[in-house]
C-alpha cells in the first residue's frame, strides 16, 4: 500500500513539474531563426527610473476599466514604490517596499493586503532581475535563448528572448504550475512601452500597459513614514 502511495505521489509531482518547458543547450542551429545566445536574457531596469502607465484591466476577458499606473524602481536598493490613479489624478493605491511592505494609500476595492503583496511582487517580476540563482540557460525548441532561475523563495522565473525585440517573463510555482506571464514589447527606445501580464491566480486577469512617459532618477531612495509597515523581508515571497 505504501509502495502504491509512492507512485501515485511520484506520478503527480512528474505531471506537476511538466509544465516548465524543456532547456536545450545553446549551440548555433542554422535553422531556426534566433541566434544561440551566451549569455542571460535582461530586459530588466539597471538604474533609477520613474515609469508612468495607462494599464487597462481585463478579467475573464473582458475589460474592467483604465487607471494610471506610476512605478519608481530603485534596482540597486531594491526599492520599488507604485501608486494607481485615475484620469482626474485621484489617488486609490500607493504602497512601497523597501524591501518590507509598506502601504501608503489603499482605497476599495484596492485595500486588501494581499493586492498590495501582489501588486509589489508583479512589479519586481516585471522590472527587476530574479533574486536567486540560474538554474539553467540555453534554448528552447524553437531557438529563443532563456534562462531559468531559482528563487529564494523556490519559485521558478523564465526570462526569454524572443523576436524583433520582445521578452518574456514567466514565474512558476515550486510544483511547476505557472502563476505570471509578461510579456514585452520594445518601442521606439524603451523595452516597457508595451506591457501584457496574465496572472493565474484566485482568479485569472489580464493587465495591458501602455507606456506615458519614462524618466531617470538620479535620487536615492525616500520612503515614506506613513502607512503600515510589513515586517516580512520579501513581501510574502
């Protein structure tokens, strides 16, 4: 009976794990139309910059409505600091992590905690390069260099090259069941003009963000006083 239990949980984990797609090494192949790429996939942020978005939420589909996204990427310091606004500049959310979470700012239906962990993390996965560790590198089957990491928090994070200058992010569970997917389209000098995340969570949705403006900032950090501080060091990760 023991023996049975064993191969009924082994059959499970191998059918879990069976969504991360396989890693070829990278040597040239000739007939695919990607180039073998030595080195990791990073289309993520390397200095300071203010990024401002119109982000349209889709669920199940179907759209919910726009707001104004603005994000403040400290990537050294790890800080990243996010506010959702409408058209009229109304604040309904602003939170910061620094790493710890901090919210600021939480009007409905954007006052639940765990928007805000979502939110923080969402925001890390798109402009900020795995904390963790390669696991593997090389090609998929049609070509596309990706690189596979581990996180601290035994997640798994696809980063893949794909053509005419676009990325693909993709976080998985430690099980193997995908959780986000970015994708990115460069515009005229900016990888985050175009931005798609799907998130498969409680509920799946779909954010689309169309880049407004994007600046550098030359500043350090300034956190703001005010809010609850989360004593958690990765914000739930």
């Amino acid at each position: 009976m023991k023996s049975l239990r064993l191969l009924v949980l082994t059959v499970l984990l191998l059918a879990s794990c069976s969504t991360l797609p396989v890693i070829h090494p990278a040597a040239p192949r000739p007939e695919v139309k990607f180039p073998a790429c030595p080195v990791c996939p990073s289309p993520f942020l390397k200095t300071p910059h203010r990024l401002v978005h119109i982000i349209e939420v889709r669920v199940a589909g179907k759209a919910q409505g726009a707001v104004i996204g603005v994000t403040l990427i400290h990537p050294s310091a790890q800080f990243v600091s996010c506010a959702i606004m409408t058209a009229e500049g109304i604040t309904l959310f602003e939170a910061e992590a620094t790493p710890g979470l901090k919210i600021i700012r939480a009007l409905p239906p954007f006052d639940s905690r765990d928007f805000a962990r979502n939110m923080i993390e969402d925001i890390k996965l798109i402009f900020l390069a795995p904390e963790g560790q390669v696991a593997a590198k090389g090609i998929l089957a049609d070509g596309a260099a990706i690189c596979r990491w581990q996180t601290t928090s035994a997640e798994f994070v696809d980063v893949v090259a794909g053509p005419q200058e676009t990325f693909e992010i993709t976080r998985y569970a430690a099980s193997g069941r995908r959780q986000r997917r970015i994708k990115l389209k460069h515009g005229a000098d900016n990888f985050y003009q175009h931005i798609e995340l799907t998130a498969q969570d409680a509920f799946d949705y779909s954010l689309f963000m169309t880049l407004v403006e994007s600046e550098p900032v030359k500043s350090e950090p300034q956190t703001n006083n005010r809010g609850l501080q989360d004593n958690e060091k990765n914000c739930g990760r």
